[in-house]
C-alpha cells in the first residue's frame, strides 16, 4: 500500500471513528457497506474494505457474514460500585471473598473484551448510573438504598431474587442447597441435618433451606425440625459465630436419633464444624459427613479437604460484565435475569 493510499484510508477513519463517538450513529445501527465507504470517499473497494477493518479492529464496529456490519458501543469501561465502607474497613471475611470472587470475574471479561475497570462510590453512583450500566453486589444495595430509582441503569450480581426494573445476574442456591442435600442422601447417609444463619432475616439463606427441604422430599426422607439449625449472620464476629456454630452442632450430636451427615449453608460453618471434630476426635466422614456451599479457597485446604457446592460467583462477575456491554451496544430488549449454575465439589469430608 502506498503512502498516499495509506494517508486516505487513515483519514477515512477518523473521519468515521469521530462521527460514531459523537453520536452520529446508534448503538446496533446498521453502518456503511463497504461499497457506500468507496462512494463517500471516492475509494477502491480493498481501500474500503480497509477502512472497515480497522473500525472493527478497535470495537468501533461489529462486522457480520453475509449482512452489514453494525455500529459497537464506544463504551471504555465498566462501572462497579464500590462502597467507600469496603475500602474503609473490609466487607468481612465472607463478604469480602464474594465480592473479590465476583471482581475477578468482572475484571476478567474487562480484560477480554480491552475494557478497563472504573471504581465508583456513594457520592458518583447516580450520575455514572443514569448514563453507563454499573454493576452493584445485592450486597452494597442497603448502603445506597436512598439512591435507588427506576431510572437508574444497572445490573445487580449476586442477587437473591430478579428485580423488576434492573439486570440481575444471580447464583443457584436452590439448586445448590438440593445438590449437597441429594448428593448426602445418595451416598448413603440416612439423616441430613442443616446449620445455616438466620433464615428469617438474610434472603441467601432461605433459598439453601428450601433445597434442603425439597432434596429431602424428593427422595423420600422426612424432614425433622430438629435436625435445622440457625446461627448468627456470617462476618460479623468470627469467634462469637464460631462458638454458635459448635453449640449448634453440639446439639444435634445430643439428640437421641443424631445426624451422621450436616449440610452447612457456607463453608464458613462447615469449616468450624470440621475443626470441631478434628479436636474432639469425631470421624470425618467415618462418624459424620460435611458439606459446605462457597467453595471457598480454605475449603480445598482443610483436613480432611472439605466437600463443598461451587457457586461459581467469579462467572457471576464474568456474566455481569458480558451483560453491562450487551446493554451498551443496546442488545437487550427485555431486562435480564441471568442464573448461573452451580455444581458440587466432591472432597474428603463425605
């Protein structure tokens, strides 16, 4: 190609680049063919060509076989709300782990797709909301709960539930919590119990229950309330949570028809149980088998290796990122609700 060649193809496209950056065309508008390149530029139909792989080649454009490309999304980043309370003082050790499974996943797909990560606070939250798609934790939804309003552009990871008017990327802790529960009965143990926070008050936990309960049904077993345990919310006070732990268990080893299997609604839980026996000399899994939910780093660790159900919340991230650009090119007609599922962890503890 020769200079002169060179200098009018690159003048097309920022000439090109600059009237899709100001909106001259919509996201997901049909853009010029190469043939109407050649006759706005008076080029020849490689120059043309030329022109439009380049716009492609920096996400400028989406070209297509057989049918015109299409105007992209000029969008250069992906907004996560980050509450100023997290970098102040953590979000506690399970907090914490879920949303750095979940910015890994984000982080990840940014990556991919040549994106960068923009971190956003309590005090910029509305104005980047009403213009960009942000990615919120359900988590952080009660710290910017004066914030929220219909006309805010968001998908909300890690949700408990779908939300009328916002994106949700959410985990399956149904199907989790029927997964531990199945998988226990099938391997043979005869009574399943279950040691979970508060079931009443923090709406990931009773979607773990009802699994439980509809596992146990399902395959024949009947439910005693005994065997259900509830201890205080996870992250608060670690030894306080794990004195409730120990007691909880403690108790369910004094019944008189005791489990010899327990489904803990986090590894957290299971992981103090674990330690519990380990000290006390109870077999695991000769005397009693434990399952967890997190899959959390710790959980491959532990001796014996814990039995867990991944929820795969770094997908959960990679999936929310994936739907923030969707929603920037104007892809999504209908709002999204999104469940990624998750699959059990087979280890030493069962």
């Amino acid at each position: 190609m020769t200079e002169k060649t060179a200098t009018k193809w690159s003048h097309a496209y920022e000439k090109l680049k600059a009237e899709i950056e100001r909106g001259d065309y919509k996201k997901g508008d049909p853009f010029l063919s190469t043939s109407e390149v050649c006759e706005k530029f008076g080029f020849s139909y490689l120059t043309g060509r030329k022109v439009l792989s380049e716009l492609a080649r920096d996400k400028l454009i989406h070209t297509r076989p057989k049918t015109r490309s299409v105007v992209k999304s000029t969008l250069g980043e992906i907004y996560v709300f980050l509450p100023d309370f997290i970098k102040e003082r953590g979000a506690g050790m399970s907090g914490g782990f879920v949303f750095a499974a979940m910015l890994k996943g984000i982080i990840g797909e940014a990556q991919n797709q040549g994106l960068n990560v923009e971190y956003i606070n309590e005090r910029t939250f509305r104005d980047v909301a009403k213009g960009n798609y942000l990615l919120v934790s359900q988590g952080h939804m009660q710290e910017m709960e004066d914030m929220l309003s219909d006309d805010l552009n968001m998908i909300i990871l890690h949700a408990s539930r779908a939300f009328p008017h916002y994106h949700t990327v959410r985990h399956g802790l149904y199907e989790g919590g029927y997964m531990a529960t199945e998988y226990l009965i099938k391997k043979g143990y005869k009574s399943v119990a279950f040691i979970s926070g508060p079931l009443k008050d923090i709406p990931w936990y009773l979607p773990r229950f009802e699994g439980y309960f509809d596992a146990l049904k399902d395959n024949g077993v009947a439910f005693d309330l005994n065997y259900v345990k509830e201890t205080s919310a996870a992250g608060k006070n670690r030894k306080r949570e794990k004195n409730e732990d120990v007691e909880a268990f403690r108790s369910l080893m004094e019944l008189s028809n005791a489990p010899d299997a327990v489904f803990c609604a986090n590894d957290d839980r299971a992981l103090n149980i674990l330690d519990y026996c380990c000290k006390k000399g109870i077999g695991v899994p000769g005397e009693m088998a434990i399952c967890g939910l997190d899959n959390r780093y710790e959980s491959a660790l532990s001796s014996p290796p814990l039995t867990t159900i991944d929820t795969h919340l770094e997908k959960v991230g990679h999936e929310g990122a994936k739907l923030a650009i969707k929603a920037e090119d104007g892809e999504l007609e209908e709002v999204q609700d999104i469940l990624v599922k998750p699959e059990i962890v087979k280890r030493k503890t069962t």
